[in-house]
C-alpha cells in the first residue's frame, strides 16, 4: 500500500478498496443454490447504509455492538459499520448456549445485537433480564420471527433499506459518514474478542485498529497475498483464527471471501469456489484425512491398492519435492504419475486444487497428519498464535517448513523464554488488556509489556520456535520421567480410530489415559467386521473395540520407546470413555479443544480407578442437552492394561 | 387470513363406506377439513386412516358417500384432477424416484406446472428456458426452507429415512398445494427430526397458510399440532373434537388401550 497514506482503521480500508478494487468481488454467498457476489463498491454502499441505520437504531461512539451467527457477508459487513461509527463490535460464537451468550452480553456491555436467525434471537430472549443496557435485535433470517412482539426486534433487510432511503432522501448524511469516518484513529479499539478459555469464564482481548493493521501488513507481505487469492470462511465468526486470518486479512489485501451455504455444505463450496488460501485447526485436517480413510476402506480392491502404493510413495518422497530438495529423476516421474492418479484428484475432491498457502495453528498437529497433507503436494505450514497476539508470534516460510515446529518469529516480534520455560512475546498488533478486567490483563502481560502464552517452547539454533505444551501442564511421573500429556494425545490421535484421548501422569507412578472412540471410523469398521451394535456407548465398550483401541496405544508405546526422553512416558492403563467429550458439557471449548482439569474432576472417579488395580469400574455422567435440558449417561466401563515396550536404551543394554 | 379453526370448510367428506370384499373398511365417516387449520385423524392400526386419505385424493373409490371440495360435490375423486386441483400428498412409506437426486425429485413436483410441451423443453431454449429457471427458482426456495441444501445433488436412495421424508415433504410443497395430506410424516424418524418435522409442519401452516389434514400415531405430536383431531377405529368415526377433549375422551382410551367398551 504505497499509493497512499496507510489507513488507520478497517472502514478507511473499505472505502480505499472500493477505490483500487471497485469491481472486483469481496464477498460470495451461496443462497438458493446460486453464488451471488457484491464488488468492494457494492460492499462500501451496503456498510455506508448500514452505519446510517444503526446510527438511527442510537448506536454511538464507544458502544458494543454484539455479532452472534455464522459466516454471512452481512454479519461482516455489521463489523466495518460499527466500526465506521466508532462502535465496538464484540462477535460470539454462534452455537454458545443461552447462558454463555448473557454473560458476554451482559460482561461487555452490549447496546445493540444483531444476530443470524431465529435460534440466536431465542436465546438472547431467555437471558433478556439480564441485559437491562440492551436496546434493540437485528435479525438477518426472518424464519420463524413472523409472529414475535417486535418491540425491539428488527429485521435487517428493513434496516438497510432505510439507510439507502435516508441517504437518498437527505444528502447532508453523506458528509455526516464522512465525518464518521474521519473521527476513527488508530486507538479506536476495532474488535473485543471472547476467547473460549480453557479455564474460568471468557476474557474480552481488546485490539487497537492501527496496531491491527500494521501487524496485517507484515503477514500479507509475508505471504505476498493480493487481491486474486481466495478464500473459504468456514471457521467461526468470533474465532480469532477467521476474524484476523480471513476478515482482516481480506480488507488489506482485498481478495474475496466466500461464505458458504451452510454449515453442511462446506465441504461442496470448497470445490467449488477452488480456496487458494486455506487455514484450519489440526482437527479440520484430521477430520478430512478420517473421511478420506473411511472412503478408502469402502473402495473397491484395486483402487484400494493404487491408492496405498502411491500414498506410500508420497510419504517417502512428497515432503523433498515440495521443499524444493534434489530427488531423482525416476522419482520425480513417479510422483509426476501419482499426481495424476491419486493426489489432484484428492485433492480436487477436497477442494484443496487450488492452495496456495494453508495453514494450520490453534493446537500441535500430529507429525504424521501433517506431512500426510504435504506429501500430496498442498503447501500446509503451520503458525503459532492466540487471540492475545493480534495475527502471529511464529510462523513458516515457504520452503523453511518442519513438522515439529512453529516457525521462524513474524517481523517486529520479540520472543523470550521465562525460566520455567514458557514463551513470552511482543508483538505489534498485540492486545492492550481484558475487557473490564484489570486483574487478568495484570497477569497476562509482564511489567515490561511482554505477553505471557501459558505455553512452554524453546526457539532452537535455526530460530524456529518449538511449543511442546501447555506450560501448566507439562508434568513429570514420580519417577522424574518428563511427561508432556499433549505430545501422547496427538501420537493417540492421528489414529482414525481415535477421536479425543486425554491423558494423566503428573506426580504419578505411570501414564493413563482416557479414550473417545471416532464414531464414523469405528462404526463403519464395526460394520464391516460385524461388531453388532445399538448405541455409541455399546460401541464404546465392546471388547474388540477395546482390542482395537490397544493395538493403537502399542503402537504408541512402541513411538514412544524410541525416544529416550519419552520412553518412561508409555501408556499403562486405559479406559474407552461411554459418551464423547463435549462443547455443551463443558468438556471441550467452544474451538474443540480438551479442558484438561475440567475432564480430571469431572472423571475423578474413572482416574482413580485407572491407579488401582480395579478391572471394571461405574460411572453415571451429566449430560446437558442443546435446549438445555439435563440427563445422565450411566456405563460400567472396562480397563485395559498394556504391557510397557522396552526402551531402545535398555535393549542395547 | 381470519383464525386458522374458523375458516369455511375446504374439503368435507359425507357419509364414506369403502368396503374391500368382506372387509368393511371405512362405514358412514363423516367429517371436514376448514381452510387454513391442522387436522389430525388418528387411531389405532387398521382404524381406516390411510384409506381414508386414499378415498380423499381419488386413490380409493368409496362405495357410498360424498366428498365435497371447494363446494363442488363428487362421488369419487380422481388422482390426477386432485392433484391438479391442490391436494397433495406424501406416502406412509416413502414414494420417490430412489434413483433421483433431491433437486431433481423435487423438480417432478413442479411438472403439473410446466406449460411448454415435450419438444419445448427438449430445445431448452427461450422460453422453456425461461420457465424452467422460474421452477428452480421455487425448489431452490423449497430447498432453503427445509434446509436441505447439502443434499440437492444426492440420489434420494443413498439419504438416511428421515430425511427422505423430508424431501417428500418438499416435493408435495413444490405443487405449491391447497390442501396437504401427510400420512405418518414422522415414522421411524428420531427425537431431533420430529421436532424439525413439526417445525416445517407449523411453518408451512404459518407462513404460506396451507391446510393441513395429517395421520399420526405420536400423541405428543399430534397434541402439539393440531387444531381438531378425528379419532376412527375400525373404519368408524369415535370422537371428533379438539385434541385436549379427544385426550380425555373414554371410547377413544379404550380404542387406544384395547378396553372392550
């Protein structure tokens, strides 16, 4: 951007685009069946109607304006005209429960709401009380609203309209939206971001608009993104990981984002629109690579093989050509010929064709998973952020790529390692402190403005940076053998098999661990292997499921053995749990990861029994429906124990 | 539109006796349906439901007995003119074209609709074209609203049964139809795709204002639903009444119980 002086907030990035990129697509929504567009100056005309309406609605300067739903371009373009008014957009996550909704709402603050459909407006009724600074709701879906008192309800088809009809009717207003936009600076806060917490209620990270754009420059010039990329938003609204990476990212380099039909259909839209920039957490990666596998299972004898031969191949030589590395000829032609069989056409069906760069970051990919992914030929690189950081502390090059890292420090980063190993860092778009929580921001951010990540790492000789764990959970057995619980799930994981694994060994004799079966891998193994079944939980408690399950964790063990460092670490003891770990029973977080201590009082009793010599023991759980209803799920539940491998050390021995 | 129950009568059916052979299927069953309301008929097996709706849209001719629709009075009706004249309907057990994608299926709803001829349509041009994008346009709507987006290129034999019953929904709404008869929509089907099948169910009375006569065997639902309920038991009308009075009604438990009575 050296054409002009650089803007300073996200509004004065819009009007800029509808400048230099005036016809060319910004937003894509698949809607009957048909992908209709608007061009950055059709976005820049619906945003100026917008902020006039919700100006008229009483929506001012430094009031919070919340954003519940999925990826719909009017519920981004509901950011930027906040934002144009000087407003604080506060986006939530579309499938929180009614209660967790009320408590950010309430938390933050919120003067006005806007809201995708009929579901949202329910939930935001059931917690009204508590909302007395609550003004008004905009709803984007009509379904189902027809017949609700529409006091304070307003459907935003209505809201736009009138701010086109304003704008038309009294031209002063254009000058008023000039105005608006002047007043914006770069110590506007741009966004409050909730994060889902691993622990304790959500924290509002508060972002300045110019620190956030000037961190955005440094990753697009990164990844010299422009205005031609692509790309898919499919990850949650109020995630960090779709606002900074996809939203904001899009707004200065101007490439488009599409939005898909629903939330069943991305898979379809991916193909369609051919994303040339994707990002995803591990699980997404996992999720696909699981379908793939199931699919393949299902495939006829031959194509079975063809598949394997060259998936091996590509795991032997893959990653060497995508880094550019020598190989030789015979191999290259090989590879060439596989290309044609097996990894486009993978590819394609996955809607990968296309990738440019994709990322993936939020929690550590397994190894394998990983350079599944680049050995067929997609650039996937991996990046470590959080919401704190605005955008990135590490990420990889082109080329500089490793599995067991997170890459090289992003520009004007700062990193240091504390001494009990956990990573600090400075960075320009860093956040300025919580929302109304001055004690969290105390312990959040050092004296010296560094921000603390709660994860432990080390930067190595080549100044990559290596996260190893959550610092708070990095442990050791009695016995002093170093125990990084993560590094076990993710080995445990990569197996289809295996959904979530959770595992226990601080200050303990040896390691345990509880398991969730997958149930798409298992039941269709259980149906080829006519393992009869009525319910997850039967399933989960069969014994050749169990079996199963073992041979997976020996060959962990075996993984486990080769290493020195983590040879003392072997799983012992084993439980298959009887329900799948849950967002709604707050066992997972709202982005899918394990809330370790909840899970260990929650089970207390399933880990006790993994310490005492029991061969069975019962458990009755509290589930929570989606309305919010409760029930219990009770199952007598067997443990399995596993012989330890001998580490490589002793057998030389 | 005034209140759903107060509506004139759309359709009323006046003294039918259907009779196969010795079987006495249906004797002397006489009521209505009002425009705009949710009519349940209910009852235990081989009270004479289905056929009863097979009398309705001309499948079943009645041995005796009027029907009278939009004023006009018929002996029997017939398929083709009751479909044309909209009554639509969905099957007990599901009658789609299994080899057919969603959208597809949906789109043979709309074949009443199609004014060009064979060769018109064969051309795809001009006109047809034009039509034809006008009844995508109507099962794209239909597709939004039941929320089946990610099933429009799927062949309805590989869909789980829930949601081809939906699809047959969608296809009986593509005739964009006056009166809906929906046999046992929720058979078979789990907890959660009930209550998305009462939703539409509620919806499409709602929203488009369409009148509803459904046979049902979940009471819940039928409470839920309904604004007046017809109760038969071996091809005779018992009760005949809103769904709460039905509930209490003592020749109806003892029907539902097997209380000889």
């Amino acid at each position: 951007m050296t054409d002009a002086v650089t803007p300073d907030t996200f509004p004065k990035l819009l009007t800029l685009n509808a400048r230099r990129f005036a016809g060319r697509p910004a937003f894509r929504l698949k809607d009957r069946g048909i992908w209709r567009s608007w061009t950055w100056s059709e976005v820049e005309r619906e945003v100026r109607a917008y902020a006039v309406g919700l100006s008229r609605l009483g929506l001012r300067r430094g009031q919070v304006f919340a954003i519940i739903g999925n990826n719909r371009p009017k519920l981004y373009w509901s950011f930027l005209a906040a934002q144009w008014l000087g407003a604080i957009p506060v986006p939530l996550y579309a499938d929180s429960i009614a209660d967790e909704i009320g408590y950010v709402l309430n938390h933050a603050g919120a003067r006005l709401a806007v809201v995708q459909d009929q579901e949202q407006v329910d939930k935001i009724l059931t917690v009204s009380e508590q909302l007395p600074v609550l003004a008004a709701v905009i709803y984007e879906e009509p379904r189902g609203l027809r017949d609700y008192d529409h006091g304070r309800l307003y459907p935003m088809d209505e809201i736009l309209a009138s701010g086109h009809r304003a704008l038309a009717e009294e031209p002063s207003l254009e000058a008023w939206l000039e105005a608006e936009l002047a007043n914006g600076t770069a110590d506007d806060i741009c966004v409050i971001l909730y994060t889902s917490g691993t622990t304790g209620r959500p924290k509002g990270v508060q972002i300045l608009s110019g620190r956030a754009i000037a961190a955005v420059s440094d990753s697009i010039a990164f990844d010299r993104f422009t205005e031609r990329d692509e790309v898919l938003a499919y990850l949650p609204l109020a995630w960090a990981g779709d606002h900074y990476l996809t939203f904001c990212q899009s707004l200065y380099a101007g490439f488009c984002v599409s939005c898909p039909e629903s939330a069943a259909t991305v898979q379809e839209n991916m193909r369609e629109i051919g994303p040339t920039y994707y990002f995803g957490p591990p699980r997404v990666f996992e999720t696909l690579l699981t379908a793939t596998t199931v699919r393949m299972a299902d495939a006829g004898a031959f194509k079975r093989a063809i598949y394997r031969f060259f998936i091996a191949f590509a795991r032997r030589h893959g990653e060497k050509i995508l880094n550019g590395r020598e190989v030789p000829l015979h191999v290259r032609l090989c590879y060439a010929l596989g290309r044609f069989v097996v990894y486009e056409p993978l590819k394609n069906a996955l809607g990968f064709s296309r990738i440019r760069v994709a990322y993936t970051a939020g929690e550590a990919i397994g190894p394998d998973l990983f350079s599944f992914f680049r050995s067929i030929g997609m650039n996937l690189k991996q990046a470590y952020g959080q919401t704190e950081t605005f955008l990135l502390v590490a990420s990889q090059a082109d080329h500089q790529v490793r599995a067991d890292t997170v890459g090289q420090l992003m520009p004007r980063v700062e990193v240091r390692i504390a001494e009990d190993g956990e990573v600090q860092y400075r960075s320009p778009g860093q956040f300025i402190g919580y929302f109304r929580d001055a004690e969290k921001t105390a312990q959040a951010i050092t004296p010296d403005g560094f921000v603390k990540t709660g994860d432990a790492g080390f930067l190595d000789k080549t100044g990559h940076l290596h996260i190893i764990d959550r610092s708070k959970d990095v442990g050791h057995l009695r016995d002093g053998a170093l125990f990084a619980p993560k590094f076990i799930e993710n080995k445990l994981k990569f197996f289809p098999n295996i959904r979530e694994a959770v595992a226990f060994g601080d200050g303990r004799d040896y390691v345990t661990c509880l398991l969730n079966i997958d149930l798409t891998a298992v039941g269709d193994w259980a149906e080829r292997n006519d393992v009869v079944h009525g319910s997850y939980q039967e399933l989960a408690g069969h014994d050749r499921v169990i079996a199963l399950l073992a041979e997976h964790v020996g060959a962990v063990n075996r993984d486990l053995a080769l290493e020195p460092a983590t040879a003392g670490a072997q799983i012992r003891r084993f439980l298959v749990l009887h329900k799948e770990l849950d967002a709604d029973d707050g066992e997972l977080t709202r982005t899918q990861k394990v809330r370790r201590r909840f899970i260990a009082e929650r089970y207390a009793k399933l880990v006790e029994a993994l310490y005492s010599g029991v061969e069975t023991v019962e458990a009755a759980t509290e589930v929570v429906f989606e309305d919010g209803r409760k029930g219990t799920i009770s199952a007598r539940i067997k443990i399995y124990d596993m012989e330890p491998v001998a580490a490589l050390a002793e057998l030389a021995a | 539109m005034t209140n759903a129950a107060a509506g004139e009568t759309l359709l009323a059916v006046e003294e039918i006796c259907l009779r196969f052979g010795g079987v006495q299927a249906l004797s002397e069953v006489s009521f209505d349906i009002k425009r705009g309301e949710i009519r349940a008929i209910i009852g235990p097996n081989g009270a004479g439901k289905t056929s009863m709706l097979n009398v309705i849209n001309g499948f079943y001719r009645p041995n005796r007995g009027v029907i009278r629709f939009r004023g006009q009075s018929f002996t029997r009706m017939r398929p083709g003119f009751a479909a044309r004249n909209g009554i639509a309907r969905t099957f007990q057990n599901v009658a789609l074209f299994r080899g057919m994608t969603t959208l597809d299926n949906l789109m043979t709803g709309r074949t009443l609709k199609m004014k060009r001829g064979f060769f018109w349509q064969l051309l795809r041009y001009g006109p047809a074209m034009d039509e034809e994008i006008e009844h995508r346009r109507a099962v794209e709507e239909i597709i939004d609203f039941l929320e089946i987006e990610a099933i429009r290129r799927v062949p309805v034999g590989r869909l789980p049964y829930g949601l081809q019953k939906r699809v047959e929904l969608g296809r009986a709404l593509a005739t964009e139809p006056e009166l809906l008869l929906l046999d046992e929509p929720m058979t078979g089907m789990n907890l959660e795709e009930k209550e998305d099948m009462c939703r539409f169910i509620l919806e499409v009375n709602a929203q488009f204002g369409m009148t509803i006569a459904l046979i049902e065997h979940d009471m819940g639902v039928v409470m839920d639903l309904s604004n007046r309920v017809v109760v038969l038991d071996y091809g005779r009308k018992i009760a005949d009444d809103a769904p709460a009075v039905v509930k209490q009604d003592p020749a109806v438990i003892a029907a539902y119980l097997g209380v000889a009575g």
